[in-house]
C-alpha cells in the first residue's frame, strides 16, 4: 500500500509540479475561436497550436480547471499522459507494465477506454483495449489493498489512446460530459443546438454581452441562455462538475480559489439586453420558468410573439429609441421539421423582414442550404456550421 506523503510527493513530482500537455477538442471550424478563447485565459505560461478538431496547449494542472470552467467552444479538455511507439503487442505491454496509473485514476472509480487505429501494425482496437485495461488492474493490485472497493462510485474517468503508424498517445479526459452540457436543464427543443455552436455563433456575429440580443425564434432558449451567461460574465461551466475533481492530483483549494476570482468577475445587467420570443406559447413559459430559475430574469425578456409580427415600434420600446443590437435566428431547415419547400419559403419572408425592420442591426443566421445564401439581400461572412451531422452555414455581417 503506498503511504500519504510518499504518493503526494510522487503526484507532485509527476504531475502537478510539471507543465502538462492538453489538448481542446473542438467541433470542425471553431478550432480559431478555441485558440482565442484560451489566449484569452492569460496562462502565465503557455504554448498552443491549432489543428484540425482541435488545439493543442501546454500549462500545468489548474491550468487545466481553468480551461474546462471558461472555455465556451471546446467540447472536452484531454491531458496527455503518455506518448510512446510500439509495433507488436509485445512491444506494447512492455511498455505498460509498471506505468504508473495510480497517479491519474482512483481504483474504485468506473473507467472507460476509447480506441482508435489507423495505419497501424496494431489495428485490432480490442486487444489494444485489453493490454490497457490488464495494466490498469496489475498497476492497482500491486499498489492498493482496497481494489475491491465497495464505495458507491459517483465519477467515471475515461482514457482515450489513440494509434497512428507506430505511435500510441494516451490521454485523460479531463471534462466528463461533454462541455456543451453547462448544467443549466433546458428543455430539449425538436432542433436544439449545442450550447458550444450557440457560443460560436455569437462569438461570429461579434457579439459582446454589451449590445441588445434578440432571439425571435428562440425555441428551447440556447442562444438566449448562452448569451444570458457571456452578458452576466459567468464562466460556461460554472454550474457544473468535472472528472478531473475525482483525479488524484486534484487540489480542492486551487479550484475554490479560481471560481473566487471566476466571480469577482460577474456582472449584472442593470435591465435587459436579451430579449428572446416565439410563436408557441409553451416554449416560452419554459424558458422563461429556467431563466427565473438561474435568476437571470433581470437578462432575458421573454414574450409570447411571431416573428413576423415584431414591429419596429416593439424593438424600441423594448431596448430603446435608436438602439441597435443583434439578432440571431436559427431557422426549421425543412428535415426535422416541416418540409424543405416550405424551410426555403420561410426563410425568404425572413430575409425580407430582416431588411425592412433591423437595418443596422448585426445578424446571426443560420442558413440550411449554401443556395439560398443567393436570397440574403446584403453582404455577410460565411462560416461553416456542422449541427446535427449536417453541414449548415452561419451568415453573419451588418443588414443594410
């Protein structure tokens, strides 16, 4: 059994005391926005690259906290725990055997394994899958009396090893449920998108937390929740748990100490600047019950209204005379609901109320097919939107 200190010293030694390897998987084409979120962060030490699904970064442990509580694009945060070439299973388990998992797992902790091969010698991700986990259990019977721990387990820890060629890299997953889950319930809309799509949506569309915010089909109340949490300041995994709260070189104080400082930072709007509507009257009574629920009415305004029947008289009495703002929309694309006729008809008479009654206002719309991006009549920038395993695009600009 190893002793308290001798293993604290050991942890310290290993893997708090060093910089540390992370990566920051992200949905394809928000991997810029990631990278700007964690310059932002202001590590006293740090390195990053983006890649393709994702950005590498370096920095140690809390680091890693603070990533995983104010990043608002990243899907999950890995921290890598070995890198090593192997070209038979043999060469594998050498490898393995006395790698020291105590420091990153808990033996009564659940753990899940993610394997992946590609242009491997070593392809069959199964047997990969059983070295791993036979390291896993020789590691804690040689270093823990308890293994058949009893103790109702409330964390799950997964490990993702990953082959290409030769070369085996092995991370922890640091995250848990993917970060788009903030914690804050929102009822399940028939679309809904992702918080992280949501957050890059506005991050896009140049959306400050400052400016007005109108959300005229807001459905399930992503846009509106997260744009709720960047006016207030409060960090997207604020109200929420993360696996590396169960890892052994987890330091309870640090992690106290960066929600402190985390909330030195909230604000509170002193009357809206979110102002979200939709035509079924029951979506609104549920957004507006989670909003009074996370006390974010002093936000967000719901009210019961089409679209089309928002008038510009509604706009000022609402954020005032001459004041301008954003406005997202995130159209039915015709698969999911209704048919694809009547999503191109609908979002025509879009267009065409967009630039009758928000001229000067920044815009947000998501566009289910590249060809009716030809029916927006003003200029805007085009990013790519991967929701739901389709391939939508993000029209954002000024409408004139």
């Amino acid at each position: 059994m190893i002793s308290g200190k001798s293993f604290q010293k050991r942890v310290r030694r290993r893997v708090t005391g060093r910089e540390q390897s992370f990566f920051a998987a992200t949905s394809p084409g928000l991997e810029d926005l990631c990278r700007k979120e964690i310059m932002a962060l202001s590590f006293p030490k740090i390195s990053l690259s983006a890649s393709e699904g994702g950005v590498a970064f370096s920095g140690r442990v809390h680091d890693c906290y603070i990533a995983n509580l104010h990043l608002r694009t990243a899907n999950r945060i890995l921290m890598r725990i070995a890198a090593f070439k192997a070209t038979n299973f043999r060469m594998l388990k050498r490898k393995l055997t006395d790698f020291p998992w105590e420091l990153y797992l808990q033996p009564h902790h659940p753990r899940e394994l993610s394997v992946s091969a590609r242009q491997s010698r070593l392809y069959h991700t199964e047997a990969i899958a059983d070295q791993f986990k036979a390291s896993i259990m020789d590691c804690f019977e040689k270093s823990f009396q308890d293994l058949q721990d009893n103790r109702k387990a409330e964390w799950g820890q997964k490990i993702f090893v990953r082959v290409v060629g030769d070369g085996f890299t092995v991370s922890m997953d640091s995250s848990g449920e993917h970060l788009y889950k903030r914690g804050i319930k929102i009822q399940g809309g028939k679309a809904p998108v992702r918080e992280t799509i949501a957050a890059a949506v506005l991050q896009f569309a140049g959306y400050t937390g400052k400016e007005p915010l109108v959300d005229p089909m807001c459905g399930s109340g992503t846009f509106s929740m997260e744009g709720a949490m960047m006016a207030n300041h409060i960090p997207a995994g604020w109200y929420r748990q993360f696996a590396f709260e169960a890892w052994p070189s987890f330091r309870p104080e640090r992690w106290k100490h960066i929600r402190r400082e985390a909330e030195k930072e909230f604000l509170r709007p002193e009357k809206p600047v979110i102002f979200s509507s939709d035509q079924d009257a029951a979506v609104c009574r549920q957004l507006n019950n989670l909003i009074k629920k996370n006390e974010l009415s002093d936000t967000v305004l719901v009210f019961h209204q089409n679209f089309f029947d928002i008038s510009v008289s509604d706009l000022s009495n609402m954020i005032g005379k001459g004041r301008k703002g954003i406005v997202v929309i995130n159209p039915p694309y015709g698969l999911r609901i209704g048919t694809r006729k009547e999503s191109e008809t609908l979002f025509a008479e879009i267009c065409v109320k967009l630039s009758r009654d928000f001229k000067g206002w920044k815009l947000a719309l998501i566009v289910p097919s590249r060809r009716l991006l030809r029916k927006i009549p003003f200029r805007v920038k085009k990013y790519p939107v991967f929701h739901g395993g389709l391939n939508l695009t993000l029209a954002a600009g000024r409408i004139r």
